[in-house]
C-alpha cells in the first residue's frame, strides 16, 4: 500500500487516530 515510510508512519497515525 505505503511504498515510503513517510506514507507507511502517516497510515499508521490516520489509523490510529480512527480507532482511538
């Protein structure tokens, strides 16, 4: 999905700010 890890911390952030 991600190919930077810039994108990957961004996804992972978005996500977690969805499920808390």
């Amino acid at each position: 999905m991600a190919l930077s890890s810039m994108n990957i911390f961004e996804d992972c952030f978005a996500i977690s700010l969805e499920i808390g």
